[in-house]
C-alpha cells in the first residue's frame, strides 16, 4: 500500500493524522505543520481508509486557505473515480446549507448574500442618528453570540443600545422581507435550522462522519455550536490551532474554546507538534521571546528545524516616506538577484500605513498588489452589474433595483423613485409586483410608464435568456443593458469600461468553468471571497497581519513598529492581543525578516512624533541587532519642522557620526541641529 505521504510527517504529526476516531486537539506553535497535518490526515481518511470523501468536512476561515488545502490533500490522493471532499470556509458552508434547508425558516432558496457595502447602506436607511460603524458591529458582535432583536432591546442598559437594538430588529425584518442574507446570517440561520429540527441535526451529523477544523483558535460561540451540532451522534472531531495566534478576539472569537476544547468534547486526545519547520533560529527566537510576556497562554516549546539563519534586520527612518523608500530599495535588490515576488510580503497592523507605501513603491517601481483594499467587486460600476444580476435572480429586490433603475439614464428621477418605492412599501409588495398589477400607470408620467415597461420588459426577457443559456444571458445583457456604452460616455479619470470588461471575463471563465452553476451560484461565490483570494504569484503582497495568518513568505518586512501603532492603543485594544498578532506578524516569515519602524508619521490629518515599539525590545531586537543607517535624505533648501525652533529651511548638510548635521534658517536665526531632531515638511 502507498504509505509514502505520511512519510513526509514527523512522529507526532503522523500519530495526529492516523488518530481518526473521537475527538482530537492538535495544540501547537506556528510553522509547526499543523495544517500539513489536517490535510495529510485527511488525504489518509480517503486513500488509506477508504472513507468516502463526501463524509467527510474540513472547514477553514479564509478561501485561500481552502484552495490551498484542497490543493495539497488532493495531491497525495490517488483515487480519481471521486467527488472530492467539502473542504471551505464555515462561511460558504453556511450558505451550502442554508440552500437546501433555508425553506425550513420559511424563506425561499434563492435569496441574496449581502456584502458589507450593502450592509451599511441598508442600516444607514434605517437609522442615520449613529455612526454606521458603530450599528453594524455591534449587530455583528450581537449576532455572533446569538443574541435575537427582543434580547437586545431587553438588556439594553442607556438610550444608544436602545436605540442600537430597535434598529438590529429592523434590519433583520428587512433582510427577511427582501430575502437577503448577510454573513453573520450564514451561520446563524443555519444553526437555528439545526436546532429547531432535531431529525435533520442526526442526518446531517451522521454525513459528516469526520471533521476537521483548522485555526480552532479563532472560533466564536457560532461556530463553536454549530460544530458541536455537527458532530453530535460521532464525536470525530479533530481540530488544530494555536492559542498565541488567536486575533479575532474582535469579532467575538474566544480563546477559551480551545483551552477549554478537552472539557467541550469528552474524551478528547491532545497532541503537541514542537518543531517549527518554516523558520530559522533567530527569526523564531524573537517570535518566542515576545509571546513570552503574554500571561494568559499554554505555553508550548518550539524548536526551529531550519536552525542558524540571518539576523533580524531593523529599520530606522524618520518618516513614512522614508521608511517606503527603505523597503522598497531591499526588495529591489532582491527581485534583480532572481527571488520572485511573491516570495516577498510586506505587512502592516493598520491598513492606512499601506498609503505610504503604496507610493513608494510606484516609484520605485516594484510589482505590489494591496491585499484587501478596494475590492475589485466593491468597485460602483461592477456593484452595478452585480444589481442587475441580483434583480434578475429576484425581481422583487427593490433594494437592488432602487440603484440602477436609472443607470444608464432613463429620465426616471429621484422623485419619481421614492414616489414609486414607498407606493410599492405602502401596498407591502415589490415594485415589479405594482408594475404586474398595473399599479404603476396613475402613479407616473406617460412617458416615465413607457420607460418602466421597457425596463422590466428588458428584465423579463434576461430571465427567459438565463434558463437557455448562462452564456448567451451574458451576451444578451451586455446588448441590452449598455451599461459599458454608458460609462464609455462618462467623462471620468477612472477607467470603468475595463473594469466591466474584466468582470464580464471573470465571469465567462466561471460558466465556462462551472457548467452546472447558475448565477445565484455566482453571486454568492462572489460574495464570500475574502481579503487573501487575492495573493498573486507576480505581485509582492502587501497586507494586514490579520490577513496573513496562515501564509508563509521566504523574505518578509513588517512596517509600522510604534507604540500606539503596534501595538495598537486605542480604546478597546487589548495588549495581549496585541502581542499575538505580533507573533503571528514573526512567524510568517521563512528565511529572511526585517521589522522597521519611524520616529514620526502622518496620520489622520496631523504628523506625530513616535517611540519604536515595545515589542522590539521585548522580543530582543533592541541590543546588538540595531542596524543603524546614515540618513541622507537630507539636502539643501529642504524645508523642515523642529519641535522648539519650529520651521526653517536647511542651508548645509554635513555628516556627523551615525548622523547627519543640518544647518539650518529658522526666520533667520541660523541654528546647527543633528538630523534626527528635525522632521521634513
Ligand atoms: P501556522 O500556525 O502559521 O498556520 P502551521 O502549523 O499550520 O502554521 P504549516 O503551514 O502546516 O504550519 O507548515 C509550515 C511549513 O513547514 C510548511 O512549509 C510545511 O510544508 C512545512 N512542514 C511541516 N511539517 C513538516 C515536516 N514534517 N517535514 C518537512 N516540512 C514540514
Ligand atoms: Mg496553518
């Protein structure tokens, strides 16, 4: 028999993977081959046991990570005469589910999945008295501990929870009269299903015969129920993470359930990995050395297998700019001696530090891409033909309707649609259900009904096209709904037409690719993609710490180490955490990582001056390792800030040391000031 795959696992790795009965906790450090693990055991499950790949479940947090896993266990895989495996996020789990069983709730299966854009607006409709950020979390946090609309407003302690509560229990009515979705919702609802209808919970239980979770570290009380829904009649549970890479606590994520994962699932087996496989020494060395100040953790020991490598290299800059142009220069030097770029990444604690960079590295010339920024789908022209796609899908989503009815323009205006809308509101149905009934003619203008009939006739004859053919449904909706000819005539910098040209590709390829699929199918694909799908293999990547875990990159730089910036300090934050996204920040990197700070930065509209990080020294990198730079950013006539003399402008520059000596014209008070008490204006 092929055994050759678990060849490739160290002792414990192997006992974790062919230890397939009961409940099992695989507790380990980064880098320690965990997920190698999960996947060699389920690749094990298949080949070697014989189970039928469609009893089994393995569920991730991040699409990227799911392709990635599917990728490698369907390598060591053998059998081909298979359907393979369900292996995705818990995210797209939920809406497997909710599409066969969402009727249970009494709603139909063709409902829409809303994206956090569409979320802010839908609550922003409703209440425009709170800060829209401020709702939506606190729906979400509601949500993710089960907490319903009437508990809310029952435990609500001072006016603005009140209020908070009113508006989650609007929303929600929303959402259930539109058919819609969000994500929360995903596993939510799917829950409520399983709980309510005790027969279903053993079928679906017994057809999931063996589970595998990876990141347990970053389940909440959602998830954390619905696994154990999930593996109620067998107990074959096997889970792995980490509890010093645990960095949702945000989002209701809660360390304790895989401290307390032994107490949850009786009988549960503990494995420990201790070798890390992706770092060398000094790189890990700081990553222990920092995680160590944390109270609340196991404690685990990691060893590097690599061992001895390069010393971490600091980076010192006095600003931004200079700190862009630092890195940039390095990853210069390492694309022209051959490495490729997406062996690099660059990460950073707060998306807005990505700006700086940004720049830096379109001058420099460096192939990035910014993983997770705008997303290509939130884009507004592509939003737009998503709109109309959905109204297709569902013509009675007036939500999606109210924002193309007249895009392109049709001469229906503002007026008119909110006369329209709350008409339809007023009869309780949608406003393609007024216009069936013929409701719509006394409410508007002749020619505003004529142009009304064309559109939904329009809408009508997609439909008929889309059970033909999704192809030729995307041929006939690019003739009629002219949405490119449009933009085309829009005079705007930005270059919208590819954009919809590139989107209406990504889509031929998803019919071509997924014959059987419909467009619910991609609508809702589309939703679920996450922030790391967009990892490319010609760009470096430049991303959150929150957005790599579970990544690796040979050479890895991380920006941004200050206090109050990482860690982060602000209300809410919590140290500890902090530390941990420190450690996972570490410990993406394989060979090569260099973690840079500045002494001041702009940021949200001011510049201010910074101390480095704590966790620089904690995790030893302040003795010996320093790597000091002769700064020469400096030259004559630049104009400068200093904190007593205020601005002036520099006459001479003169090397002193480590350092460089200004001369420099304070409103005519010449003063000799060292370079690093001065910040460029
Ligand atoms: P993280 O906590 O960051 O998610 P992990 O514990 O999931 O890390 P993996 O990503 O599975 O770790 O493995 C880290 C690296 O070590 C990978 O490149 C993997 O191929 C390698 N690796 C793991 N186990 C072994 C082994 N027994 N022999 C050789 N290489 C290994
Ligand atoms: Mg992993």
């Amino acid at each position: 028999m092929n055994r050759h795959f678990l060849d490739d696992l160290n002792a414990a790795q192997r006992e974790a993977a062919t230890q397939i009965e009961g409940s099992l906790l695989i507790l380990a450090g980064a880098g320690s081959g965990k997920t190698k693990t999960i996947t060699t055991r389920l690749a094990y499950l298949i080949e070697e046991v014989g189970i039928p790949p469609s009893n089994t479940l393995t569920l991730t947090f991040t699409n990227k990570a799911a392709a990635e896993m599917r990728e490698r266990a369907l390598r060591l895989v053998q059998r081909r005469d298979m359907h393979p495996p369900l292996l995705c996020t818990f995210h797209k789990f939920g809406l497997l589910f909710l599409k066969f069983h969402i009727q249970r709730l009494g709603r139909k299966p063709n409902f829409v999945l809303i994206d956090g854009d569409d979320r802010k607006k839908i609550l922003k409709n409703i209440n425009d008295d709170l800060p829209v950020g401020l709702v939506e979390s606190e729906i979400s946090r509601m949500k993710n501990w089960l907490i319903m609309p009437d508990e809310a407003l029952l435990s609500a302690q001072d006016k603005n929870y009140k209020l908070i509560a009113s508006i989650y229990g609007k929303y929600e009515e929303f959402l259930k009269e539109k058919n819609m979705v969000d994500f929360d919702d995903l596993l939510l609802l799917s829950l409520k299903i399983l709980e309510g209808d005790e027969e279903l919970a053993k079928e679906v239980s017994e057809k999931y015969q063996y589970i595998m979770v990876d990141e347990y570290q970053d389940t909440n009380e959602l998830q954390y129920k619905l696994l154990k829904k999930l593996c109620q009649t067998h107990n074959n549970l096997c889970v792995v993470g980490d509890d010093d890479q645990s960095i949702y606590g945000w989002r209701g994520a809660n360390i304790n359930h895989i401290l307390d994962f032994p107490d949850h699932f009786a009988g549960a087996k503990v494995v420990r990995l201790e070798e890390n496989y992706r770092s060398t020494a000094p790189i890990l060395e700081a990553a222990n050395s920092l995680i160590e100040f944390n109270k609340g953790r196991l404690g685990k020991t990691l060893k590097s297998v690599k061992g001895a490598g390069e010393a971490i290299e600091i980076l010192e800059s006095l600003d931004e700019g200079e700190e862009a142009q630092k890195v940039a220069k390095r990853i210069r030097t390492l694309l022209d001696s051959g490495v490729s770029p997406s062996d690099i990444a660059v990460l950073f604690r707060l998306n807005a530090l990505s700006r700086s960079l940004e720049e830096g590295f379109n001058r420099a010339k460096i192939p990035f891409k910014l993983v997770g920024a705008m997303r290509f789908y939130e884009r507004s022209e592509i939003k737009d033909i998503l709109s109309y796609f959905r109204l297709i899908v569902n013509p009675h989503d007036d939500f999606s309707l109210a924002r193309i009815i007249n895009k392109p323009k049709r001469g229906i205006g503002k007026v008119t649609q909110d006369k329209l809308l709350l008409e339809a509101q007023r009869a309780g149905c949608s406003l393609f259900e007024l216009y069936k009934k013929g409701a719509i003619e006394g409410l508007v203008s002749a020619k505003n009904h004529e142009t009304l009939t064309g559109f939904f006739a329009m809408i009508e004859e997609l439909q008929a096209v889309l059970e033909e053919s999704t192809l030729r449904f995307l041929e006939r909706f690019e003739e009629l709904s002219l949405l490119k000819e449009y933009f085309e005539n829009s005079k705007e910098t930005i270059d919208r037409v590819s954009n919809i040209e590139e989107f209406y590709g990504v889509f031929r390829d998803f019919i071509l690719s997924n014959p059987m699929a419909n467009l619910e199918d991609f609508l809702n694909d589309l939703s679920l993609k996450s922030d790391q799908d967009e990892v490319g293999d010609s760009f470096v990547s430049c991303m959150s710490v929150h957005a790599s875990k579970g990544l690796e990159f040979e050479h890895l730089f991380v920006v941004g180490f200050e206090e109050g910036f990482f860690p982060m300090i602000r209300e809410g934050s919590d140290l500890e955490e902090e530390r941990r996204l420190g450690y996972v920040a570490f410990t993406r990197a394989k060979s090569h990582l260099a973690v840079s700070h500045v002494h001041s930065r702009f940021y949200k509209g001011k510049r201010t001056e910074l101390l480095k990080s704590r966790f620089l020294k904690e995790a030893g990198l302040l003795e010996g390792s320093l790597v000091i730079e002769k700064r020469s950013n400096f030259k004559k006539g630049d104009l400068v800030t200093h904190k007593i003399f205020g601005a002036g402008r520099v006459s001479e520059v003169s090397g002193v040391g480590k350092e460089y000596k200004l001369k420099i014209n304070f409103g005519g008070m010449v003063r000799e000031i060292l370079s690093s008490y001065v910040i460029k204006i």
